[in-house]
C-alpha cells in the first residue's frame, strides 16, 4: 500500500545532541512537510518542500533544519535540541495534482528529550 | 487571536446523539477547508473537504460560510468509534501553508 513512513517511530536524545527524523513516501507526492504537535496543542507546520524548493516557515527555530535528498526521503535534523522540542514530529505529503492541499500524514515520530 | 480557533471541547456525548462543532479562521485569503480527525496519540486524518455548497459524507455534514470566515462539522448518530479529536484545518491561497486549529475533543459515551 502507498504510505508515508516514519523512523523511528520513538526518539530519545539528551539535551544538546543532535538527531535526525525520517520520513518517507510511496505515494510520488511533490510536496512533503513537517509538523510539531506538542500535548493538546494543533500540529505546527516548520517547512514544506515543493519537490526541491524548500519553504522554512518564519517561525520556525535555526535549530530546525531539514533535506530532501530526493522525491520519496525528507529529514528533520534537530542540530541541539532542547527540553522544549520533546514533541510528535508529524510527516505529511500532498499532491498538487489531488484535491487542494489535501495531506497524508504518517504515524509520527514521539520525541523525548532527557 | 490564533488563525484558525475551535471551541476545545470536550463535547461529551450518548450514543446517537447529533453534535456540531464550529470553527473560524481570520485570514480571508484562506483558499481550501477540511475537517481532520486525530485518534489519541495517533497521527491526523482527513474526514472531510468542506466546500462553499456544503457537503455530506454519511452521518457527517460540513459547511461552509466565506462571509462569516467560519465552519462547520455536523455528526449524526454519533457511535463510540466517533471518539477523538476534531482538527479545522485552512490552507492559504496561492501556497501550501496549512493552518490547523487546535481541535475540538468529541467523548461519545454508551
């Protein structure tokens, strides 16, 4: 089945040491993005990749980066994560060519941050 | 005031009960509209686009109204199974920036 997949689904790291988040999709989409969802709170979109134009929200930390190194792979690098980042780290995908904007999502990656 | 607002609920309902839940967004450039659904701890999921004419998807009904910048998600019967988060969500014209409420909790009891 076409999806989008997340590894790992459970991250621990300590204070100050990096990590990266994968996703990755079967579905061929152009567009790919990641999302922050802390407790009870609506996912928080960081960037979105249209194939290779990368799109960094204005809010998003420097600590936050990301790569695309091609149209299925997306990584989210955490260069120095802090307590505050422990969160669901959410992958999505959409097509241009679907219905406007509508997301696929995979099942996350839970964050947790010593 | 947050782009898009959802009353946070929890809505506590029985079994068969019809329930609404609202939502508003701020920017009137707001191009497309949905309702996601988001289980305890899992990721979201689309339930529904919502259109200008209103649309129906079984027991679901969501609406629409540009002038007033506001949304609507209508379940009737509800069952156990409608249990979760109810997530508004608003995409920009002309990009993909997607703005999400931050959900409305439905409890159905039996």
């Amino acid at each position: 089945d076409a999806m989008v997949i997340q590894n790992p689904r459970y991250q621990v790291t300590q204070f100050g040491k990096p990590v990266t988040l994968s996703c990755s999709q079967t579905l061929n989409h152009n567009v790919m993005y990641w999302y922050q969802q802390k407790s009870s709170q609506a996912p928080k979109l960081l960037f979105h990749y249209y194939d290779k134009d990368f799109n960094n929200e204005a809010d998003t930390p420097d600590n936050f980066q990301s790569r695309r190194p091609n149209t299925s792979f997306c990584f989210l690098d955490i260069r120095s994560p802090g307590l505050g980042d422990a969160a669901m780290y959410l992958c999505a995908t959409s097509s241009p060519l679907g219905p406007p904007n509508e997301q696929f999502f995979g099942p996350g990656t839970r964050l947790t941050v010593l | 005031r947050k782009e898009v607002e959802q009353d946070p609920g929890p809505f506590n309902v029985p079994e068969g009960a019809t329930v609404a839940f609202n939502c508003t967004y701020s920017n009137s450039a707001s191009q497309s509209f949905f309702w996601y659904r988001q289980d305890c701890r899992k990721e979201p999921k689309l339930l529904m686009s919502v259109y200008s004419s209103g649309n129906e998807d079984g027991r679901f009904t969501a609406q629409l109204n540009r002038a007033s910048q506001y949304i609507s998600l209508l379940i009737r019967d509800s069952k156990l199974s409608d249990s979760a988060t109810y997530l508004c969500v608003v995409n920009r014209a002309g990009g993909f920036k997607t703005i999400f409420g931050a959900g409305t909790r439905l409890f159905v009891k039996a």
